[in-house]
C-alpha cells in the first residue's frame, strides 16, 4: 500500500472522532491532525485574554489578534499522539475542559477564524497520508478527500461518554450540565453561516452509538484499507 489518501473524518460532538483518528492514523502509518483542536487552542487564547466570557464576547478584538495566534502540534512519543501548542506552550490539557468546550462553538462560527485554520489544515494536507477529523474536513477542508466518514450517536450517548471522560480527568461536572453542552454545540454547529456541520454527499455514515471502541475501530479500519486499495 504505497498510495496513500486523505480521510477526513466529520461528526457531531463526543461521537469520539479524535479516539478513533488517532487509532487509524497509527495503524496506516498515517499523520493525525486534530482540527478540533484548532478551534479550541484560539479559545482557550480568547479565555485567557479575556475577550470572551458568559457576558461578553469581543469578536471584533479577537479578529484582531488572530495574527499573534501560532498553532502547532508535536508529537509526544510517551503518549503516542501529537500534543497541542500555543505559542509555543503545550496546552493539551487546557483545551479538554468543558470551560473550552463550552465556547469553542462559538469561535468556530468566526468566518475569519474559520479562513485562519482551514488554509493551515489545507496546507498540512498537502502531501496526503493524513487523517483530520472535525466539523467540516469532506465538505469543506478536503472535498476532494478519497475517504470521508461521518461519525454520529445519540445526544444521550455522548453526554455519557464526555462525563466519563472528563471525571476521569478528575473534572468535577454533572450529567444534565453535559448533556445541555452537547445539546447546544450540535445546535450551533449545524446552523451556523458559515461552514455549517453536514454530513458530505459522498460520505460514509457511520453510528456509532451501539458499538465499543474496539468495534469501531475494527469497522473504520476496513473502511479505510477498502480505500485505499481503491486508490491503488
């Protein structure tokens, strides 16, 4: 298998996207790009200069200092994935807390935030070899991708899923505050302006609420191996 693609990798939130990403790219010997992650570096960025909060939100000043915003991701050989900076700061941790998540939606809906990390994730896409997973890789980042996977469960499914995983980081959260999060990124997130989250017309849908990780990741690897053969 020489010839290789570009899987990208849509869905709604905690539907374990990045898991299952990270899964693949290792076994293809792909790159991993967490694009999510993108989004979520420029609002831990906003947070922490006080241009968003429950109150206020100032988009315009965040426009602004887009340009001092540097994104990079270096790979942790420990942990086996690559690991999220900000101006040279590794901030992996920072960016997984529900006061990131509970924003996030919001700075993806920012046209020039959005132009910002797409022609970054283009750019990584270049040489092909990549798995990205996000809100808008086959429709928008990669529409030209090999193979694109849509990736959805039950809002009930995942709120469990992301309260499991984020007591496990010792979080101190609840069901029902989750569950009100994922409810209102989906919202967002599919009937934003720009770039709205769709599944691709060419995209494989995939569901996942029913299924252990290991069963997906067996699944979507046949999916992928069945592409790439394809591409040969």
């Amino acid at each position: 298998m020489n010839k290789k693609i570009i899987i990208a990798i849509d869905g709604f939130s905690s539907t374990g996207k990045s898991t299952v990403a990270k899964q693949l790219a290792a076994a293809l010997r792909y790159i991993y790009v967490d694009s999510g992650a993108m989004y979520r570096a420029v609002t831990f960025y906003a947070l922490e200069n006080d241009l968003i909060g429950v109150d206020f939100f100032y988009k315009d000043q965040l426009i602004k200092h887009l340009e001092r915003i540097r994104i990079s991701f270096k790979f942790n050989a420990e942990l086996g994935f690559a690991e999220v900076y900000l101006n040279g700061q590794n901030i992996e941790n920072e960016i997984r807390t529900l006061r990131v998540s509970n924003f996030v939606s919001k700075i993806a809906e920012i046209s020039e935030v959005r132009k910002k990390l797409v022609e970054q994730q283009q750019e990584m896409g270049k040489e092909k070899g990549i798995v990205m997973d996000g809100r808008d890789i086959g429709t928008v980042v990669f529409p030209e991708a090999e193979l694109k996977i849509f990736m959805t469960a039950s809002a009930e499914t995942r709120a469990k899923r992301r309260l499991e995983e984020l007591q496990n980081k010792g979080q101190e959260v609840n069901y029902q505050e989750v569950l009100k999060n994922i409810e209102e990124r989906d919202f967002i997130d599919t009937n934003r302006d720009d770039s709205p989250l769709a599944q691709a017309e060419d995209a494989v849908l995939f569901d996942n609420s029913n299924l252990s990780r290991e069963e997906q990741f067996n699944l979507l690897l046949a999916i992928c191996k069945k592409a790439i053969q394809k591409a040969l």
